[in-house]
C-alpha cells in the first residue's frame, strides 16, 4: 500500500479538488496534516474530513519537513503494510496524473527513492524559481557526486524502508527536504527520476517559500563556511597587508614571511570556526587536525606561489592575493566537507 501524505499550510480550494480527483482516482490512503493553518482554512480541512480522508492538525506551523514527519507517524497508526509514503504539494503544483505516475513507479521497485523531476521549461518558470533550482542542482551535485535537475520537487515516493532515516532528519521546514536527500545520495540508495509537468500557478505568488530566510535554513552550512572563511580572510589579508608594508625589499621574502604569519593566525582561527560550526563535527580531533594541516600546507604553498606570479601582473598586490584566496575558497570548501569535517554515511538497509 502506498500512502499519500499532504502537507498544507493556509491553503486554497485548489486542496479540495486536489483530493477529489485522487478519490475518484480510487487513491484513499491519504493523509493531510494542517501545519498550523488559523481559523479561516479550517473549514477547508472540515470538507476533506467530510470526503473520508483522514486530517491532522498541528497547533501552530511547524514547517513542512515537521509535517511530512507527522504524517508518516501518522500514517503507520492508521494503515498496515504500507509500501511507500508519496509526499505532494497542497498548493496546486502537481496534477494528479503525475501523482499517479509516481504512485505506478513505486510498485515495480520497493528499493529506491522515486522523484517527480519538474521539466526545466525556461518560459514556465518565474526567473527566482530558475535560479533557485539551477543553484540547488549545483550545490547538490558539488556535496554529493550525484547529478539531479529537479533537487525542490515535493512530488516524492519515499520506501518504507526509509521511514527511520526519514525521520531521523533534525530539519523541520523546507531545508528538510534538502537534508533528507542529500543523506539518501550520499548512502549511494537508488534514486528513480520521472519527469512531470512544471506547474507555476501565478508565477509561484500562493508559495510559502520565503526566500531570503529559507535558503538561509537549506544551505546554512556553507553559509556559515563562508561567515568563518571571510573573517579568517579579513584577519589574514589585514595582517599579510601590514606585514607585507613593513617588510619592504625582496617581494618572495616579503610575501612568503608575511604569507606565513598570517595564514598561522587567521588558519588556527578557521579550523576551530569550521570544527565547532561550520561542520559542527567535534569527533575525530587528531585526524582533522593532521588532515587540515596538510590542507592548510597546500593552500598555503599554493597561495605564495600564485600571489609571486599574480605580482608581476598587479600593481597592488592585495588584489592579486584576493584572487588566488577567492578560487582556493571555493576548493577548500568541498575538500573540508568530504575529507577534513567528512561525517560518516551509513548505508542504508533495502528491504525484500
């Protein structure tokens, strides 16, 4: 048996007929949790309890990856041998005959996680949806080797045998769908793609989606990599700067003591910033320590050098260093994530 689950927030008649058309579908096992919606959505809620569906309420909005999480709580009281729990959206972004090629997938494999992947129509999607999908798909691909065009999509089978991980997530609002993912890439489960039809309605205006604190939630570790690496590049480049004035003369003896020095202080600062937040993995300390020194040794070797040859072309020689510094971010970033702060993945049991 595969259970729908819906999570909805303060959302329109679109709800209804949405569950309408899975009932004349035939579809019944189905569950809407209310995350908090006031007094006004409730007699939306009131007609789906009157089609027969079950609905559960959350006293105030939780978030849609805390309602996710109680609908499949909830789902495993109500109904017995469920096969896949199928998550959509309430707000009209996925047709039934989608849901319904989910629901078909997710009976010829118990063993894989299915994903309903929005066709990237350029004239279809509002541009702020376009980047945030492009940008997304990236940062997917970069944190965890597995190429996804369609990383947001709510249209989802997720196996039974997944329910422990599912819930497990510490995340409970969009960022949930995000972690939940990457943890199922980064275990190698079996991922199953199926392309759907990409519904906008109204350039996205009926999203909660908030964009500005919510990709702050989704990508807040490399946020927060990059809050700790721009005040270690402040105080390396302040005193590299200072350094680099007072010892003037040969320019590889000035940069390299200078170089140094500063990377020794703002590199000390770094690790402890990345070890305790950034990565939040306080496990292993030697291990990060040696691996992060050698890392620290390569950027640091790799700065000198690039800077001495940038001098040549730069008149002030800071901005060349902001450029070596910038691309080497960037590279220090992922090395940090997956070798020096990496997190062990379990892999995941399928099931029969």
């Amino acid at each position: 048996m595969n259970v729908i689950i819906i999570p909805a927030y303060e959302p329109n008649e679109s709800l209804i007929h949405l569950v309408c058309e899975l009932k004349a579908a035939d579809k019944t096992s189905l569950v809407v949790i209310d995350d908090g919606s006031n007094e006004t959505y409730q007699p939306i809620f009131k007609k789906i309890q009157d089609l027969g569906f079950h609905v559960f309420h959350h006293e105030k909005n939780m978030g849609k990856g805390a309602a996710i999480k109680t609908g499949i709580i909830e789902a495993n009281k109500i109904y017995d041998e469920i096969s896949f729990y199928i998550t959509c959206d309430a707000d009209g972004q996925h047709l039934v005959k989608d849901i319904l090629k989910i629901d078909q997938a997710a009976h010829k494999d118990f063993n894989q996680l299915i994903l309903g992947a929005r066709k990237q129509k350029k004239n279809s999607i509002p541009l702020r949806s376009r980047f945030g999908n492009w940008f997304s798909a990236l940062y997917f691909r970069f944190s965890t080797g597995v190429i996804l065009t369609d990383t947001q999509t709510g249209l989802r089978a997720i196996p039974f045998n997944l329910t422990d991980e599912a819930l497990q997530i510490k995340e409970n609002r969009y960022d949930y769908e995000m972690q939940f993912l990457m943890k199922i890439a980064k275990s190698s489960y079996p991922i199953h793609v199926i392309p759907i039809e990409t519904i906008y309605i109204n350039q996205n205006e009926t999203s909660h989606f908030k964009p500005f604190v919510d990709s702050i939630r989704i990508y807040k570790q490399p946020l927060r990599f990059t809050i700790a690496s721009l005040s270690s590049a402040l105080i390396d480049l302040g005193i590299f700067t200072i350094l680099f004035i007072l010892l003037n003369g040969h320019i590889l003896r000035a940069v390299t003591i200078a170089s140094v020095t500063a990377r020794l202080i703002s590199g000390g600062y770094n690790f402890l910033l990345n070890r305790l937040w950034s990565f939040n993995n306080r496990s292993n300390t030697k291990q990060q320590i040696i691996r992060y020194g050698i890392l620290y040794m390569a950027q640091l070797l790799s700065s000198i050098a690039l800077v001495y040859i940038l001098s040549s072309v730069f008149k002030f020689i800071t901005i060349g260093k902001m450029i070596v510094d910038g691309t080497l971010f960037i590279i220090s970033y992922f090395i940090q994530k997956h070798w020096v702060f990496r997190t062990k993945v379990n892999k995941f049991t399928r099931g029969d």
